[in-house]
C-alpha cells in the first residue's frame, strides 16, 4: 500500500482523497497520517491497529456508514470523538468480511 490509502483517487492543493480496502486478514503495513483527515465507512469491519514496533494498540471496530475525524497532535492522531493513536502504525482487518473507507486527507 502506498500512502495512507490503497488508491489516489483525487489530489488538487486543498484535499487527497483515497479509496481504502482491506481484506480480512490483511494488513496495511507500517505508515504516518502526516495530515488531518476524516473517513467514511462504506462497508465495515475490525481493524487491529498496531505501533511502528509491532506492539498492539488495540482492536477498532468500524461500522457501516459511520464517519470519523482525526487531527493531529504532536506523533499522535486524536479522534473528535476522543482517542488517541499512534500517527505512525498498521491496521490489519481481523473481522470476517471485507473493510472499505473513502479517506480525504486536508491539506490546508
């Protein structure tokens, strides 16, 4: 995977936007979140979210049709809706069916 998404689907100087898909029992690799962003889940599932060191920050499930927003915050992502992440980590998806996000990084 390249960047913080599995496809660029649009870039121009305020937003990138990414389609992210994970099958179960795969994994995202190591990657920083450099800028804010939110998320929308098309189809949900459980991702296990694990530090740079492979050490394990915790299991998230992700529901269908929610949004999230994450800012910034020195090495970490802060969640709006409280929670903190490592802004350097993996996700794997440990549920049983296929994970699938719109992500659109803000720029400005």
């Amino acid at each position: 995977m390249a960047g913080v998404g599995t496809t660029k689907l649009f870039e121009n100087d305020d937003v990138i936007v990414w389609d992210f898909r994970l099958e179960p029992g795969e994994s995202t690799g190591v990657h920083t979140h450099a800028l804010p962003y939110f998320f929308r889940v098309v189809a949900g599932s459980t991702l296990a979210v694990s530090a740079s060191d492979g050490s394990s920050l915790g299991d998230i499930e992700f529901k269908t049709g929610s949004t999230h927003s994450l800012t910034l915050d020195g090495d970490d992502l802060v969640a709006a809706r409280g929670g903190r992440v490592a802004a350097t980590h993996s996700a794997t998806n440990v549920g049983d069916s296929a994970y699938h996000e719109i992500l659109v990084e803000l720029k400005k």
